[in-house]
C-alpha cells in the first residue's frame, strides 16, 4: 500500500505565486526559505519601496497602493497559492509603546490599528477576486502572543496589544467566511517568537539569549507549521512551536 502523501510534499510540488508582504528580517528570511523548500513556487517580495531585492511596490495601508499592487499580481499570470503577511509596527518616530495610561493618545492608537489589524484584513479583500474555489490557497499573517487577552498577565502596550487582539478577531472572522465561499483555503494567524529584528530591537535586553531567535529560524520554524496546515485547520492563531495560544 502506498503511504498517504504528507501534506507538505503536496505544497512543496505547488505551482504558482507566493506572495510574502512586508520584506523586513522574518518576511525576506520567509521569502529565502520558501524559494528553497517549494521551488515550483514564484515567491516575490511586496514592501513599501526601497529594498533592493523586493519584487513587488505595496504600501498596506493605502487603498490605491492596494489596487496597483492586484494588477500587477495579476499581470504574473500565475494561480495564486500563497500570501504572507508580515508587515507590522510596535515603535517609529513619534510612536512608542505606552507604559501606563497617561501615554495612551488618540493619533498612536489609530496608527497602531491601521498597519497591525485593518491592513491584513483589506488585504485579504484586495487579493479575493484571484482566488479560485477549487485550488488550494493559504493566507498567514503575522500576530504576536501578546495580543492574546486571556494570556495578558502585564498589561501595557496598550495600542499593539489592542490592535494584534483586533487582528485576531478580524482574521478569524475571514478564516470562518471563507471556510464557506473558499473551501480549498488555509487561514493561520502565527507568533513568530521574539525574533531579532529592527522591531523587537529596544526590548532585547529583557529576552533570554536562547529565547531570542535569528529570522532565519524563526522563517524556518514558521515555514515547518505553514507547510502542514490544511483547510481542516482554517482558523488557528499558532506559536512558532505548533502550540495553540489562547484568545
């Protein structure tokens, strides 16, 4: 008898387009070892503009950079099997996460919510209209553990933690609607880890040596997980280790 084909030896032999939004360190480590593990894939990069290996020009929070990006999506020609959201912000100029609530400003909360839950969702609505019913397709996006309220034991950060928590909410809500309308469609949300990278930077020094991840293994561990969800598995917000965190 023939032993049942795994199901990352059937993604591995997909033929199409991987999308990998937000080509910061874990993005462009996903893109690297997605390029490797399933070489039938197109794997492109899609960002703001400025790297040199980046593929594709996406600004996630503009709706006109959205429509330009689609067409040129389609002008690939290509099935779409794949998009990766990595993009994200904790810190920039003029935001920083608040300690306590006299920090918490109006402008901070709508700029956390706009790139860290409304920009996944719109694109998962921008690249709708590519998907076909009856071929396999899996939207990821980058979450973090502390946007899980009933983990939340610190308190703080109250803009990223509200606005990863609405993430969650959003993309399960996807993840159930196209369980409907796109059987053949996979919905994670994942917690890469504390990964070093420009984001996680200025909190370093309160992270274990051996809990801080290069984003070279934390794509691989992140890649490991995507390659075994399934459209069964539609829904789940994972950790870098397989485990399930709690909403």
């Amino acid at each position: 008898m023939t032993a049942p084909t795994r199901p990352s030896t059937i993604k591995a032999s997909w033929e199409g387009l991987a999308l990998i939004v937000g080509a910061g360190g874990i993005g462009s480590a996903i893109a690297t070892q997605l390029a490797q593990r399933c070489p039938a894939l197109q794997v492109l990069t899609c960002g703001r503009g400025g790297a040199p290996d980046q593929d594709l020009t996406l600004n996630v929070e503009n709706d006109e950079s959205l429509a330009r990006f689609c067409e040129a999506v389609r002008q690939q020609a290509r099935p779409l099997r794949l998009v990766f959201n990595c993009s994200g912000r904790l810190h920039g100029p003029g935001l920083q996460p608040e300690k306590r609530l006299q920090q918490v400003n109006r402008r901070q909360l709508e700029e956390q919510f706009s790139i860290n839950a409304i920009a996944p969702l719109l694109l998962a609505k921008a690249i709708e209209p590519m998907l076909n019913r009856h071929e396999a397709f899996h939207f990821a996006s980058l979450s973090a553990r502390v946007g899980s309220i009933s983990d939340n034991r610190s308190g703080g950060w109250y803009g990223y933690r509200a606005a990863k928590a609405a993430q969650n909410q959003l993309i399960r809500c996807l993840s159930i609607e196209w369980a409907r309308r796109w059987p053949s469609a996979t919905v994670t949300l994942f917690h890469p880890g504390t990964t070093d990278t420009a984001l996680s930077k200025p909190f370093q020094s309160f992270v274990a040596p051996e809990q801080l991840f290069s984003p070279e293994r934390a794509a691989t561990q992140l890649v490991d997980l995507l390659l075994e969800q399934t459209p069964a598995q539609t829904g789940r917000f994972l950790a870098w280790d397989g485990q399930e965190i709690p909403w």
